[in-house]
C-alpha cells in the first residue's frame, strides 16, 4: 500500500500496493463516487451505523477510538458524535479530505496502515477500540496484511478491543484472516456474522472479528 503524501500524512517506506490504491489510480474518479455514494446514502436515511453502535458498546464513555481504514469518516464521525476521542487514518486523501468536511471533530489522517505509527506523529498509542469496517482488511496488499495487524496491535491498551469486519468471497478467507491475527498478536473474544450481533456460523458470508490483545 502506497503511502499519500499529503499535509499530516503518516509516512513510511514503500510497501506493496492495495487494492484500493491499484482502483484509484485506474480510475482517478473512484474515490470521489466513492464519497458521493455514502452522502446520498446518508440524505436517503439509509442506515449507516450499525459498526459504530457495535463498537460504542464495548466502552465506556469518553473512550479513545482508532478508525482504521476510516474512509470518509461515516464510522468515527458516529463515534465522536456519541462523546468518543476519535483519530481516523486512511491511505487515501480524498476519502480523508471528505471525513474532515463531514464530520469536523476527530482527528483525520492520511497514512498507510502498514506503516502506521502515531506515536511518531504525536498521537499517543493505547486507543481503547480499533474499528476496521467497510472490507478494509481485503483491500490490502495480500503481503501487509500480517504488518497491519502487528501496527493495530501496536497501538491498542492492553485492555483493548479491536472489531474487524469484512465478507466473503474477497479474496481474503475467514480462517486466514484469523490465523493472521494470531500471528499478528491477537486473540478472538466474539465472531459475528453481522454487525447487528446475529452469531458468526461456518456457513456466514460476513466475518466481525471482535479481537484482544494476545
């Protein structure tokens, strides 16, 4: 996954290229539709929730939250609203750019999750929750998917949670993803089918990985 060089980008070295970087340089309109998809969503009243409410009943108000693959901020924009210090990084800086004009608040920044490292940046780790939604995991190079979950486990409390969710059918098996995460540092506590709690099955077409720090 590229790294964006932009104003308050997270920067590392170069790493293998996403999915989602590969898309936007094909099509240098993705991102943009990308945005005005979820806006007209959002005017339509679709539910567009349901990760956020999932990861606000993990815990206690005024909780520090790590939007991981944020986008253009639907989630951490819905955390921050329930009281939750929210910081959102994302590879892309059009996505990020539409987070920061939709949902002033948190703190928005453009970084490669590989390579993540806040700290350096002068945010500190030990974030209370990390949300990974919107199929971000299958997004990444097939190579950093171990680094990226090494970089969460990195920046959660030793309390922590982190909720990771992603379907079927992306190229990114349910049992590989979880072997992965154990490499990666992480034990599961929950696996969901949906975002609504309905329980996960070998049968499920949708994976919400609730994790802890091993």
């Amino acid at each position: 996954m590229a790294v964006a060089s932009a104003p308050g980008a997270i920067m590392g070295r170069m790493v293998d290229q996403s999915a989602w970087v590969q898309m936007t340089q094909d099509n240098p309109g993705h991102s943009a539709a990308y945005v005005q998809r979820f806006r007209t969503m959002a005017r339509q009243g679709a539910d567009l929730g349901g990760e956020a409410r999932l990861v606000d009943a993990l815990l206690p108000r005024r909780a520090r939250v790590l939007d991981a693959g944020c986008g253009p901020g639907r989630v951490g924009g819905r955390l921050a609203a329930a009281g939750h210090d929210v910081v959102g990084v994302d590879v892309d800086p059009v996505l990020i750019a539409a987070a920061e004009e939709d949902h002033p608040g948190p703190r928005w920044l453009v970084g490669d999750l590989a390579e993540l490292d806040l700290p350096a940046g002068g945010v500190a780790a030990g974030f209370d929750a990390i949300v990974c939604a919107g199929n971000v995991m299958t997004f990444l190079a097939p190579s950093t998917r171990v680094p990226v979950l090494e970089r969460l486990r990195a920046h959660v409390a030793p309390d922590g949670r982190a909720a990771i969710g992603f379907g079927a059918g992306r190229g990114y098996v349910f049992d590989d993803f979880l072997a992965d995460a154990r490499t990666g540092g992480w034990t599961p506590d929950l696996l969901l089918a949906t975002w609504d709690l309905r329980p996960f099955t070998p049968s499920s077409d949708f994976l919400v990985a609730v994790l802890r720090p091993a």
